[in-house]
C-alpha cells in the first residue's frame, strides 16, 4: 500500500521535474561548457576554460555594466517595495474608489516595455517634453535626462518604477487582506494608535509578503534590458548599459557566444547571491 502512494506521488511530481530538467537544469549545464568555450553560432567550439571568465574582468565595460546594474538594482528595489507598501496601506479599502485606483495603478504593469518607454521617451525630451516644460514655467533650466552621464539611469530607473509599481502594491494588498481583523480591534481596545497597529500587527503578519517582492524585484531589475536599450541605447559612455545588453552584444553582434555566455553565468550567480542574501538576512530578522 505504501509503495502504491509513494509511486503516486512520483507520478504527480513527474510533469513538473520533466519541464524542471528539460527547461532549467539542461540549459543551465550547457550554458556552463558554453561558457567555457571559444564559440559562435555557426560551428563546434574549442575548449578553452576559464579564458573567457578572464577576459571578461579584464573588460572595463563589462566591469562597468556590472556596477550600472547595481545602481539600478539600488534604484528601483527600495522604491518599488516602500511605495508598493504604501498604495496597498492606501488603497486596502472595500470600497469602490480604491478598487478602481488599484486597477488604474496596476494597469501600467500590463503595458509593453516599447509603450512604456514611448511614453517616458515623450516625458523626457529636452526641450519639449513634459519635464521641460515644467522647469521653463519655473524659470530652471531643462536637463537633458537621457544623455546627461548623471541622469540617463536614474531616468530609466524612474520609468521601471513607474512600470513595475502594481505588482508589488497588489501582492501587498493580498497580503493586507489576510490579515485577521480581530487583531485590530484588540489592539484597538487596548488603547494603541495607528503606528503601534503597523509595527506591532501590519509588518510582522505581512513580513513573508515583503520578503517575497524584495526577491522578486532584485530578479526582475537584475535583469533590465528593454528599457535602456529604447530610451538611452546604454549611453551616453555607457553609463546605463547593464549586463544584459552586454551579453546581448556579445552573442548577437560581436558573434561570441562565449563570451556570452560567461557573462550569462555570472549575471546569474549575482541574482542568486542577492537574493539568497536578502532572503537569509530577513529572514533571520523575522525569528529575532
């Protein structure tokens, strides 16, 4: 009887190790010997080791696109959970207005990246852009916010946020409406105020929904693209090109797959690295 139920158990588990091994586990091992080769698309490669690893921190652009997707990392991920947070504390209400907030603050998730960066694009311009338009009424001068060194990834930083913000705020919302009531009112009784509610009974109940977007976001920014690449081209001087169009020039322009994908693999130890720290250290926070 034993052996039926754990051979059911198998049997449920199989579709999923199946799309686990052949989508996950097969790519991510032949991504490793890629990397190790000297490599382009239209014939074997030769084995060359950790040569490509070498030349790649060697590299002071691709040391650059290191640093650039940190920044950006830094930028948006504080954000996006603090004003997520913040939405959903607003907006965690079971009348009509706040429903139909949340669905106007979620619906810019839905967008693709070439609408959203049209849009940031056309909010940008030097001279004519709304920004621009806004410090001439005030008698500042307009920032060319896409090719200024300082601002270029501060800029796109604000255009993700802007993108990315309603998934956060309504995880949060979820998690907000878990929680039990009768907490509240306790507390109520007791005499506490609206801050002794949020860091006694709000945070702590939501704290798994926290860590949750924080690991969610550090994947997701690690891995900007689409933005940069419509808005600045990873300009000007390179100072907001992240690691991902460095591995696509490598692979698709330059042809060295390689290269690539050492660069591929490295981009995926530091998203595991950052996420696994972050979940360790919250998590250590929330059993102290």
């Amino acid at each position: 009887m034993n052996k039926r139920i754990d051979w059911a158990a198998y049997a449920f588990l199989a579709p999923y190790l199946l799309i686990f091994i052949t989508m996950i586990v097969i790519p991510l091992v032949w991504g490793i010997n890629l990397s190790m080769q000297k490599a382009d698309l239209f014939g074997p490669g030769e084995y060359v080791g950790f040569d490509n690893y070498r030349r790649l921190f060697d590299n002071k652009i691709f040391l650059q696109t290191v640093g650039n997707t940190f920044k950006f990392v830094l930028f948006t991920v504080p954000p996006l959970v603090v004003l997520g947070l913040g939405l959903a504390l607003s907006l965690n209400k079971e009348t009509r207005l706040p429903s139909i907030l949340r669905g106007i603050f979620f619906s810019s998730t839905v967008l693709s990246v070439t609408v959203v960066t049209l849009i940031w694009r056309i909010i940008f311009i030097p001279n004519d852009g709304l920004i621009a338009n806004l410090f001439t009424h005030y008698g500042w001068e307009p920032i060319a916010f896409l090719s200024d060194p300082d601002w270029a990834l501060i800029s796109v930083a604000v255009a993700t946020i802007w993108w990315c913000l309603g998934l956060p705020m309504m995880l949060f919302v979820a998690a907000l409406q878990q929680i039990p009531k009768d907490l509240y009112e306790a507390a109520a009784i007791d005499g506490a105020n609206k801050w002794n509610e949020f860091f006694r009974i709000t945070l702590p109940s939501i704290l798994r929904t926290i860590i949750l977007v924080i690991i969610i976001e550090i994947v997701m920014q690690f891995q900007l693209f689409g933005q940069a690449l419509l808005m600045t081209q990873g300009g000007p001087n390179n100072t907001s090109r992240s690691i991902v169009m460095f591995i696509y020039d490598a692979g698709f322009r330059r042809w060295d797959i390689g290269s690539a994908a050492a660069a591929s693999q490295i981009l995926f130890l530091l998203i595991l690295i950052a996420a696994m720290a972050q979940f360790m250290v919250s998590r250590k926070k929330g059993e102290e």
